[in-house]
C-alpha cells in the first residue's frame, strides 16, 4: 500500500504542479479582471432571482434555477468541505485556508463564466427529453474542438468514479464505523442500494432530492460549527493568526502532520479550493444548463455563489473548529472525518454524530449529484445506451471506495479532478471573450 501511495503522490505532484496552480490562478484573475469583478457587483442580485417573483416556468430547462444550485451544491458541498479541508490542513497547515478562501472568490468568475457558457450553448436533446449542456458541449460548439471535449468527457467519468464517488462512499464509511462500528463492507452494499433507488430516477429526481436535503444538512452543520466558534469567539484571533502566519512563511503550527513550506499550503489549499468549490471543473455548469431561464446570466450569477457557500462559508467553519479544538496539535493519529467528529463532540454533546449526521447528508447528496454528471458524460462519449450501464459501474464502485485507503482515494481523485480542470480552463481562456461580450449585451439590456 505504501508502494502505491507513493506512486500516486508522484503523479499527483505533477499534474498540481506549480505550473498547473499558476495556470488556474492566471485564468482565475483574467476572467475576475475582464468581468470587472462580476462576483462582487451582482452578489446581491442572485438572491432576488433565487427568490423574487420572476417566473422561472417560462424559460426552457428540466429544472428551476433554485433547484439547479441545489444540485449544483449538492455535487459541491460535501466531504471536501469537511474531509477534504481537513486533509488540506493536516498537509499543508493552517495557512491551507487562505489560498481556499482565495481561489473560491477569483474562482467565482470561473464559475460565472461557465455557467453562462452551458446555458448559452446548450440545446434540447429529444432522444433523451431534457437540455443537454456543460464544458463538453461549449468546446465542441464554440471552438470546434470536438478532441478537446471529448477527453474532458472522459476524464469527467473518471472524477465522477473518483471525486464524486469513492471519496464520498469512504468517508460515510468511515464516519459510521468511528462512531458506531459498523462495518464498511456494510455501508458500501447499503449505500449502493440507496444510490440506485435516487439515480434512475434522472435529474427530475435529484434535483427534488437535494433541494430538500443540501439546505436541510447546510444548515444542520453550519449552525452547530457556528455555535462552537462563537462558545470560543477569544481563540479567533489566535486561529486566524496560524492561518496568515502559516500561508505566507510556511511555519509548522503543529507537529510532525504540520505543513513544511509556502508551496506545501499553496498546493494544498489551491488544490482543495478547486475541488470544495469545482472552481475550473466545469461540472457545476452541466447542471446550470439543466435550469429553467430564459437569461443566461442569471443562470450564471446563482451558479457562482456555489463557491460562496461551500467554501468561504462551510469550509471556513470546519478549519475554525479545528483550530479552536486543539485536535491538530495533540498529535492525534485519527484522519478525516474523526478529527472533526472529535473537534466537535469537545463542544456540543453528541457533536460526533452531529458532524457524522451531516456528512452522511453532504457524501450523499454529492454522490447523486455527480452521477448525473457521470450520465452527461458518457451520453456525450458513447450515446444513450451507455447511460444504464454507467449508472451499474457507478453504483458498484461505491463497494470498493468504501473500504479503500483514506490516503489512496484522496490521490486518486485529486489526479482525476485535475484532469478534468485542465480541458476546461484552456477553453475557458479561449473563449473569454464570448463571456465578456454575452455578459456586455445581457446587462447593457437590463
């Protein structure tokens, strides 16, 4: 296992090497740039869309606007915002966090622009009944490059197995057996029957289920995780201090997991932004295209604010906690989802099955979340009769990823997760000046 864990490090240093990092952060800042900070003018504007009065049955789609951020979140809010951040900061420090919260706010911009790249791009499928749209169809439609978007589908089946599946199902594993013993073989085969009940049903399906339960589970989560920072509100400035102190001088803030360098925490904490948020990845926008609405921007000013909430704001809370808790610091041999699980039981009774409650939520409703986009893949690659035996693959893979090596499904995914980045920001670099001019003659009309 060490063997193959070390394999995987290698090749995961290479593809979120510093030339990959520097690359999201330029098409990040040009996008932020171009758009004039988009993300921070119009914040305001999308809850009015989410919830004014404007009638999201006139447009074309599957889906309603609130009802596509609630899947896109569902595939976004998840074990990355508590797993996965905490696995960022036992690498790379404290000082993970900042370079999260940086690439979530350029990020946002990324986001905005592929949402409205999907929407604009989009088109009725009738074989199948519903819009079809996403990062495969606009490098396809609006550059030509019909290589390009083909192996973006592809690696997004891999990250769909990796990041949207395996990672979620061993985390809940993991979750149940520190808490109640139960064994992961036995999650996996129950966890794999709940699945396939959800994903036949389509993304009418999904979408019904996470508009119900990713608000239901935010919400359980963030409350309790804000309870404990404002019981502790006098160790905030001391974690904050560990955070800005570990970013720009790569200090070890605690012992032998500590991070070891700026680079460390920069590739770290870039690497879980981009994940705990799909900031580049392009997946989020596959659901954007699924919405009822008649304007591509406002489609794209509610997908942005994804990254908003599953990092600025969840993210933030579980690195607060742990810094509040100590855990890091006593040496602790426990990973993932039982550091958490122990930071919070310290606060709030029965905190452990609280955190353990809400990342069943979180795991779930991002594995249903991403098979959808598994499905739009391959439908895009190989057709409709492939859609049911992805849905086989997909639902078996969750047995296996649920006994796995925490270490060697994290590598896994994050190596798939930058395959599937790549493709993505290299048309996003190409066709940022489609975004610019849609973004010019859609708010020059209003």
């Amino acid at each position: 296992m060490d063997r193959v864990s070390s394999y995987l490090d290698s090749i995961y240093n290479i593809v979120w090497g510093p030339w990959f990092l520097l690359f999201i952060i330029i098409v990040a800042l040009r996008l932020s740039y171009l758009l004039h900070g988009i993300q921070f003018r119009y914040l305001r504007k999308v809850f009015s869309i989410l919830f004014g009065k404007k009638n999201h049955n006139s447009g074309e789609g599957d889906i309603s606007p609130f009802q596509s951020l609630m899947t896109s979140l569902a595939a976004t809010i998840g074990v990355s915002n508590i797993v996965g951040v905490t696995f960022a900061v036992t690498i790379g420090g404290y000082g993970s966090l900042l370079w999260i919260w940086v690439i979530a706010f350029i990020g946002m911009a990324v986001k905005y622009s592929e949402a409205l790249l999907a929407v604009k791009y989009r088109h009725y499928d009738k074989e199948r009944d519903e819009m079809a749209g996403g990062p495969m169809y606009y490098i396809e439609r609006a550059l030509g490059w019909k290589w390009l978007a083909s192996f973006f589908a592809f690696a997004g089946i891999l990250s769909t197995l990796g990041g949207g599946n395996m990672i979620q199902a061993n985390s809940i594993a993991g979750a149940l057996h520190s808490v109640t013993g139960i064994s992961p073989i036995i999650t996996g085969v129950v966890l794999a029957a709940v699945t396939a009940f959800v994903i036949m049903g389509g993304i009418k399906s999904i979408g019904k289920t996470s508009s119900f339960l990713v608000p239901f589970m935010g919400a359980l989560y963030i409350f309790s995780g804000f309870a404990i920072v404002v019981m502790n509100y006098h160790l905030v400035p001391d974690v904050m201090g560990r955070v800005f102190l570990s970013a720009f001088t790569g200090k070890a803030t605690f012992g032998g997991i500590a991070g070891y360098g700026i680079m460390v925490a920069m590739q770290a904490g870039i690497t879980r932004g981009v994940v705990s948020s799909e900031v580049g990845m392009g997946s989020s926008s596959i659901a954007a295209a699924a919405a009822r609405t008649e304007c591509p921007s406002d489609q794209a000013l509610i997908s942005m604010t994804g990254s908003f909430f599953a990092t600025i704001i969840v993210s933030t809370i579980t690195v607060m906690v742990l810094g509040i808790s100590g855990v890091l610091e006593s040496g602790s041999s426990l990973g993932g989802a039982a550091l958490v699980t122990t930071a919070f039981a310290k606060y709030i009774p029965g905190g452990g099955i609280i955190v353990t409650a809400a990342l069943i939520f979180f795991a779930y409703s991002t594995i249903v979340g991403w098979a959808y986009y598994g499905e739009k893949f391959c439908y895009y690659l190989f057709g409709n009769a492939s859609t049911t035996i992805y849905r086989i693959i997909f639902i078996a893979v969750l047995i296996p990823g649920a006994t796995l090596n925490l270490h060697v499904v994290w590598r896994i995914s994050d190596i798939v997760n930058g395959l599937i980045t790549l493709p993505n920001l290299i048309a996003l670099a190409f066709l940022s000046k489609v975004v610019v001019a849609e973004t010019k003659r859609i708010f020059n009309d209003q």
